[in-house]
C-alpha cells in the first residue's frame, strides 16, 4: 500500500490482524464513554489539542474517541501515522506528518495489544508544534492504551457471558420444547441418557406399551424396565449407538407385556435414534414405539378371510370340473341314445310284420311301418 511513511505499512499476517480486531465488535459501534474518558485524559496529561482512540482496519483508520480531529470519523489507512504504530510493540513517535490532509508537528501513538500480541490500533497524542516525549510520558501513553485493551476484553467476556447465557435459556426452552412435543406424542416415545441407558423421558403411550407406571421406571435403567420378552442382545446393540452413531430398528416385533391391559400382547416397530451433544458426541438415545397390534390383527383377519375364500374358490373350480365332466358324460348318454333310438326305427320299419307303438292310456301311435 502506498504511502508517505517511506515504510510498509501492511505488516505479516494483516489478515490475522484484523480478524482479531473485528472478534471484538468494535468497528460499527457507537461511541464509548470509556474511550471518551482516555481521550480527555489523554490531552490533559500531555497538554496537547489531539487525542485519539484508533482502530486499523483493512483500508481505513476509524476514530472511535477524538478530540481535536472531530472533522473525521476515519481516514485512509495509507494516511494516517496510526498505520505505522501497529508495527511495533513500542511507542511510536514521528515529527511533520499528515492526519488525512491534516499536518501534524508531532506524533506518537502507544498500540493497542491483544493478550496474544497482536496489535489492532493505538491510543495517540498529537500537536501542531514540536513535543519533548520523555520515556516516561511514553510509559503513560501505553498505560492508556492497555486501559483501552483491557476494556475491550472485559466488554468481550461481557458480550460472550450475555450470549452464553442467551444460549442457555434458548437450550433450556429447546429442552422444555423437546419434552413438551415428546410428552404430548400420540405415539410411545423415551430419552434414555448416556451409557447407561437411564429413562429421563417417558410418555403414556410409551407406559402402554411397556405395561409399567411412570413412578416404577423414571430414572431407572431400561435394562430394569424391559419386559422379559424383549431381547437379551438388546441392551448391548443400544450401547453400541454410542460408538457407531447408526439408529437401530426392528419391524413388526411381538411383545408380550408382563402386564398392563388384559397382559395382551401387542405388535410395534421400533426405533432407536441417536440423539447428540453440543461437540456432536451421542449422549442420548430416543426410543420410539408405533402400535402396529391393529394393522397386523387387520392383516391377519384378511389373510384368513383369503385363505377361506382360496378353499372355496377351489372348491368352486373342481365342482364346476365335476359339472363339465357330467355335462360331457351326459351328452355321450344322449348320442348313444340317439344312435340307438335311429337303429331301433330302422328295424322297426324293415320289419316284415305289421309293427306299431302306441304310446300312453289313449293308445297314440308313436311308430306305425308300412
């Protein structure tokens, strides 16, 4: 960057730099009685007209505390001695400059050190003529700045402490929430924290379907409340959810509740989802539970309703096989007939005698030849 220090004014890791000074929110703020306070302090202490509190950021210098430069809110960074006092650790004083298009006789700024060194700006003194800045008017001048700094980091815990506990009460209603929608859940859900597998969260529903009371499994490890029909394994999978981060479910399963309504036993697919910490560690585990017991009684009811209505249809199929058989044999009966019936007209009208049929009381002729 250009300038008329005849210095660089960018030094190592710039980016860093200001990465560190936009940590403490300082840039777009309003003013801050404390930096007033240092500014005041500052011109009477050293009897000079110009006092600042500076802040370098990426292209400009901002003024958060002036006296004597009031016609700037910031200057450009290429303008402005405080560039250069954030290139050392020391105070640094320099004779015949500008302040934007301001000349300055003299000039000395102490920086503003962050704990871990890095400097993001300077407290300043300036006047129009020159000054004789003994090592211990330096030695004040940095004083002040560290006044600066430590308010800065006393206004960070401030704003960290504030957030943190804004964070707390916004986890705290998340819980509440969370509880809120599991308690009220029509279907069985439950927390079981930690390795242990202790129930901390458990609906009605859940209850059900275990056949227990609330007061009997609360705080309780799940290993004491299963019912003896759920698996052995079971409480050594739910512990490697822990490891694995991977839900574990099972479909369709039978349970036969130990007691509860009627002792019925009941059918529900069951689920179990990890559930994680701030540091996405699993610290938790939801255990939920659908009642499927009418679906799979549905299912069962019309897969016998099929079966039935197979058999029959089968039934159906071979007498209607039975029917075609006798339709068969029936038809065969008549063409014998028939075929025995031309053979008996035949010989019955070659006959040499005089032959006739009457049929019935009132003697018809049927069958009469020539």
């Amino acid at each position: 960057m250009n300038n008329t220090f005849g210095v660089n004014i960018i030094p190592e890791k710039d980016l860093q730099r200001i990465q560190s000074l936009k940590k403490y929110n300082i840039l777009d703020t309003d003013r801050e009685a404390v930096f007033d306070l240092v500014v005041r302090l500052a011109t009477q202490i050293f009897n000079v007209p110009i006092s600042l509190v500076s802040f370098v950021a990426n292209d400009e210098v901002l003024f958060k505390a002036n006296i004597g430069l009031e016609q700037y809110k910031s200057v450009p960074r290429d303008s402005c001695p405080c560039s250069i006092s954030i290139l050392s650790q020391d105070v640094t004083i320099k004779n015949n400059c500008l302040v934007g298009t301001s000349p300055i006789s003299f000039y000395a700024g102490a920086p503003i050190r962050c704990p871990d060194g890095t400097l993001i700006g300077a407290v300043c003194i300036m006047d129009n003529k020159p000054v004789n800045f003994s090592s211990k008017d330096q030695q004040i001048l940095q004083d002040l700045a560290q006044l600066v700094m430590d308010h800065l980091e006393a206004r960070l815990d401030a704003i960290e402490s504030a957030f943190g506990h804004a964070e707390k009460k916004q986890r705290l209603l998340t819980e509440q929430r969370w509880k809120s929608m599991v308690m009220s859940s029509p279907m069985g859900m439950a927390v079981l924290q930690g390795r242990q597998l202790i129930i901390e969260i458990v609906n009605q529903p859940m209850l059900n379907f275990w056949g227990v009371n609330f007061e009997d499994v609360v705080e309780l490890p799940i290993v004491d409340v299963l019912p003896a029909s759920f698996s052995e394994e079971l409480p050594a999978l739910l512990r490697k959810i822990f490891d694995t981060a991977r839900p574990l479910s099972f479909s369709e399963i039978c349970i036969n509740r130990r007691h509860g309504i009627g002792g019925k036993s009941i059918y529900a697919d069951v689920t179990y989802d990890p559930l994680f910490d701030l540091e996405n560690n699993v610290d938790a585990i939801l255990v939920t539970v659908i009642n499927i017991t009418e679906v799979v009684e549905a299912r069962k009811l019309l897969t016998a309703v099929n079966e039935e209505i197979e058999a029959k249809n089968k039934l159906f199929v071979k007498a209607n096989d039975e029917l075609a058989d006798t339709q068969d044999t029936l038809k065969m009966i008549i063409g014998e007939l028939a075929t025995s019936e031309a053979r008996f007209r035949g010989v019955f009208e070659r006959a040499p005698l005089g032959m006739a049929m009457l049929t019935g009381p009132d003697k018809i002729i049927e069958f009469a030849n020539d």
